[in-house]
C-alpha cells in the first residue's frame, strides 16, 4: 500500500517538523514551501520527503490551486495508491499502521463537495468566487506591510465598488459551461482519481486559466474536475477531517486540549487545525496515543 501525502506549509516551525517526521516514517510526503517563507528546500531534510518551493502562497489565491496541483503532478509520477492532502497545521488522528489498515483494498475518494451555489457560504452560494475578477494577493495572514496594504485598497475597491457595480449591470465572467463544485479542499483521493486531475488539467489548460483571479477557489477547482470529468471513481461525500466551525472564536476553531474526546470520537482520520502557539497539549497528547500506534 503505497501512500503519498501532500502537504502545503505556510510556516515551518516545530509543529509542521513534527507533523512531517512522523508521517515520513511510513508515507512518501510531498511538501510545497510557500515561496514568502525564509527557509530552503534543503531544511526540510528527512527521508522520504521531497520538497517544492515555487509560488508564492496568499490565503485564497489562485497560487494556492497551483501549488496544489504541482505537488499531485509530481506524486503522480510515482504512482500511488493513495494521495493524502493536508495542511500544516492538521494533525492525524490515527496511527499510521491505521490509516494504511483504513485506505487498503479501499477505492473510493474521501471530500467534500456540493453543486454551487451552496447555501452555507453565503452571498451568491460560491459562484461569486468565480464571477468577478479577485487580486491574487489576499491580506489574511503573515504578509509583507505594503503587500497587505495594496491588498486590502484593491479588494475593496474590488467589493465595494466595481462588482456591485457589474452585478446591477448584470455583467460577470463567462463560466464556459461549466458547472462549479466547491468544498473544503482537503481530501484522500486514489491512484485512478489524480491520474485523471493531472491529465485533464495538461489537456485543458484553458480550464486552469479560468480560475486566476478568483477568489477562494481552491475549494471549487479538484472538486469541479472531479466531479464533472473524473470517470469510474465513487466519490464518498466525506472528507475524513474534524473541523470546528462553529464554536469559534476562531473560523474554523483552532482546537483545544478541551476539543479531544470530540476529535477522537469523530472518526476522522485527521483533525484541524491545530496551532502549538495556542495549545501544546492537544498536540502531545495525540502524537504521544498515535504513536505508540505506529
């Protein structure tokens, strides 16, 4: 059973060590280095881990939808069974013995995904993400000052004025035909599965284009593929991740040492996110069961 992780990290410090040397201890891992970060490829130096550093990663930019499919692209070229993405700041649930026990001789492909627009994402369901034109810079997260000030002046430019404005004329993007499904990116897909992302996305460039300059897609692009183009897969509506998005005061909620009889009782196979600047204990308590698992 040969299992590829991939893992996008937007900081590298000892949770995301962690996170990295205890799977590679079994897995392949795929790690994509936000190019902001000031470290080198070469400081992610553990066995059977192969690191990327080619873009630069702002929170809902359409770089993140490229160095996604970068790292699935070069995964693929070995040919697993499976391909786990994650972020750096998820934690498994499972041992490791018990995630290769969970995905052998088991086909299916574990997301989320829903026809847009959807209901519980507010505004246009979604499909304003992909309506009008978005900066490919966002200003959440750790950015250069100048960066996030060009950021926040564009984007509300962008929301305030010019699409209000294109949605009283009634003027948007083309979508092509083609029919938008979104969810939270994170999933476990098999070898059959990213066979098809990766040769539908060399084949169609076109269908990548579509996606610059938009907003927050990348919980709109793999779930659209693969759920209009990808063929003879099952698709379970269930992307095996314990997610808090309700009780906050985080969205979603950083979890807590008091949030661990939940994610252990949720039967997923990872959890986020997890932060070890706000709560070390969680993150011990579960690599210290997990393991002794492994």
């Amino acid at each position: 059973m040969k299992i590829a992780f991939i893992i996008l990290i937007h900081e590298y410090n000892e949770q995301q060590k962690k996170l990295i040397k205890h799977l590679s201890k079994d897995f392949d891992v795929y790690v994509h280095i936000d190019k902001k970060l000031n470290i080198n490829i070469e400081d992610i130096d553990y066995k059977n881990v192969f690191a990327f550093k080619e873009y630069k990663v702002y929170w809902g930019s359409f770089n993140q939808i490229c160095a996604t499919l970068l790292l699935y692209k070069e995964a693929n070229k070995n040919k697993y069974d499976r391909y786990c993405f994650i972020s750096g700041n998820d934690i498994p649930l499972v041992s490791n013995s018990d995630l290769i026990k969970f995905f052998s001789n088991n086909k299916c492909e574990y997301l989320a995904f829903d026809k847009l627009p959807v209901s519980f994402w507010g505004g246009n369901g979604g499909l304003d993400r992909m309506d009008y034109y978005y900066t490919n810079m966002q200003c959440r997260g750790k950015v250069n000052i100048f960066v996030k000030l060009y950021s926040k002046i564009i984007n509300r430019i962008n929301l305030q004025i010019i699409i209000p404005i294109l949605k009283m004329l009634k003027i948007k993007r083309s979508n092509d035909g083609i029919v938008f499904y979104g969810g939270t990116n994170w999933m476990d897909l098999s070898r059959r599965c990213v066979e098809q992302i990766v040769m539908f996305t060399e084949k169609n460039p076109e269908f990548i284009n579509r996606f610059k300059y938009t907003r927050n897609a990348d919980e709109i692009f793999f779930q659209t593929i693969i759920c209009n183009y990808v063929k003879d897969v099952e698709l379970k509506k269930n992307c095996l991740r314990y997610i808090d998005w309700f009780t906050g005061p985080e969205l979603p909620r950083v979890l807590r040492y008091e949030d661990y009889s939940k994610m252990k009782n949720s039967n997923c196979l990872f959890a986020r996110k997890v932060d070890s600047k706000i709560d070390t204990k969680i993150i011990d308590t579960i690599y210290s069961e997990i393991d002794e698992g492994c």
